[in-house]
C-alpha cells in the first residue's frame, strides 16, 4: 500500500460528532504517550499531520484523519496518572462511547511500548475488544530504543502477557521507519477484508483472520 496523501478531517469532543465515514475506518488506541501520534506522522510520511507532544494526555479529543482509502481515527490515551479522576472519567466515556459504534469500525491499533510490559489498562482493552469482537492488532512502538535481540525478548513476554502468538505483534519505530511496510501491509489486508464482507456479508465470522487473545469474557 502507498499513501498518496493524508489529511487531517476534523476533531469529535462528544459522540455525537462522530464521524459516520462511508469508507473502512481503523482506529488508534493506547495509552498517553505511547506514540500514536508519531506513528501517524510517520504511516503518513509526513512531520505534523498529528500534533505530538512532551507532555502525556494531551490528546483529549476523537482525531481523524483521512488516508484516502480508508479513515484514521487518534482516540485519546488513557492511563495517564496526573490527571483529574473526572478527567480520566470523561477520556473512559468516550472511548466507550467510539467503541460501542464498532459496526463503523474495520479495525483497531493497539498500540503498547515495547520496553515495557502492558499495563493494566493495555490488558483491560485487550480483553474489551476481544469480547466485543472487534479485530484488532497490537503494535509495539518505540522499537529503535532496543537491540534486535531485545526487541525479539520483549515481543515475546508482550504477546504472553497478552495471550496473543509472537505473530500478532507488530514492531515499530516512528524514528527509523521500521515495521512501518508491515504496518501498510496489515491496514491494505484489513481493506481487502472489508471489501470482502461488503460484497459477502455472510462470510463476516470466516473472513477475518484476526486472531485474538484468549481472554475469558465476563
């Protein structure tokens, strides 16, 4: 896949100003300074599409971008301690709010820093979109801090951690433009899907190969 040319769309601060889009929309997530903006930036070739920043949670707002063939929407980062609980209450019910409109959603990109292992709130997502039966992929960032032998070892305890296969994660670094094809090559597969499903409906179940973690819903 090429991306000929991303633009930003427009923000959402409440459901309401959702976007309903006609084209596949695939979602970013994570927690606040995880990268996501860098990792739009660099998906798109471009410096500032996405505003990034030192300071973690500012991202507060639904951010969507278009990518031509499908849409990108920046969801705000949680688990960001140093801010208020109603704060943390409002970031909880929008992204509630986003995800129970998963009939809009092709996919999520969820994204966790691959020096260190998923936080409670990585592992609380996980276990949300799998029940919910949204796909998704994890995405370890920041990838470039470590050598290739640790890359592989911390992949390897994210993925357990997760109860996800080593091959359901995807390593990438916004510095040095790696996992940045593998990540096009996902997003065009998910496309490919979705062009499936809109001309076989029925083959939904069978037509994602999305394999989710294997935890209990409850």
């Amino acid at each position: 896949m090429i991306i000929k040319n991303a633009t930003f769309v427009t923000s959402a601060a409440s459901p309401k100003q959702f976007l309903k889009p006609s084209k596949p929309m695939i979602a970013i997530c994570g927690k606040s300074n995880v990268g996501k903006s860098s990792l739009i930036n660099k998906l798109a070739n471009q410096r500032r599409l996405a505003r990034t920043s030192a300071d973690p949670g500012r991202t507060r707002l639904v951010n969507y971008f278009d990518f031509g063939e499908f849409l990108l929407a920046d969801l705000p980062g949680y688990g960001y301690a140093k801010v208020s609980k109603a704060e943390k209450e409002k970031w909880a019910k929008t992204l509630e709010a986003f995800f129970a409109q998963k009939e809009r959603l092709a996919h999520v990109l969820l994204l966790v820093d691959i020096r260190h292992d998923p936080t409670d709130d990585d592992e609380q997502m996980v276990k949300y979109l799998y029940c919910n039966a949204i796909p998704y992929t994890v995405v370890a960032t920041k990838a470039d801090k470590l050598s290739r032998m640790q890359q592989g070892i911390r992949a390897d305890k994210i993925a357990g951690n997760l109860a996800l296969t080593r091959q359901n994660i995807l390593l990438t670094s916004a510095e040095t433009g790696l996992g940045r094809d593998a990540l096009l090559d996902k997003i065009e597969q998910i496309l490919q899907t979705q062009a499936l499903l809109r001309e076989n409906p029925e083959d939904a179940e069978s037509a994602d190969d999305t394999k989710a973690g294997e935890s209990e819903c409850g």
